[in-house]
C-alpha cells in the first residue's frame, strides 16, 4: 500500500493537496462555504494545478470538495474585476479540452 503524502495543506486558504502514489487529490476544504471558491482559494488551486504540471511523479490529479454538499454554479458570468486572468488563462492554456474555451 502506498502511503498518502500530504503537500501542502493550509486550512487559511480552503485547499488541501495529498499525494497517494502517482494519484494527486486537491480538495476544496470549505464545508462552511459550501466549498465555494473565493479569491485565495483560486490561487491555492492554480499553485496545486502548477505544481502538479511539472511534478513528473503526478500522473493524476482528481479535483474534489470536503462535505457534502457544493456551492450553486453562478447564473452570470462575473464582472471582469472578478476574474483573475492569469488563472482563467492558465486554466483554459493549459487544461481545456481541445475545442473548449
């Protein structure tokens, strides 16, 4: 069995990232929230999403949230003020299906 290795928790920013072999698990730990995602979280997850994309021993990384249940999608799109571009760029560069985005 191999051991799960935790990497960088940090409960000040809701993200948890633990390494079980070549298996990355990020977990969006907000259960109070509703594991919505504020603007520290989002950097916490680009920083796991970077980490995981030049760590050779990663070769999955599974997005989940803590608690049962999610924040609502939102309904709108957010104003641009909002969005930190670097991690929409980042995200659609780098993870996007090809065609999406």
């Amino acid at each position: 069995m191999v051991a799960r290795q935790q990497r960088q928790p940090d409960d000040a920013d809701g993200v948890v990232v633990v390494d079980d072999g070549p298996v990355r698990v990020i977990t969006i730990d907000r259960p109070a929230r509703r594991n919505a995602v504020d603007s520290r979280a989002a950097a916490a997850l680009l920083s796991a999403f970077e980490s995981f994309d030049v760590d050779d021993s990663a070769f999955v990384a599974v997005l989940t949230g803590a608690g049962d249940a999610s924040a609502p999608a939102p309904t709108s799109r957010p104003s641009p003020a909002a969005i930190d571009d670097r991690w929409a760029t980042t995200v659609q560069d780098r993870w996007a299906p090809p065609g999406c985005g």
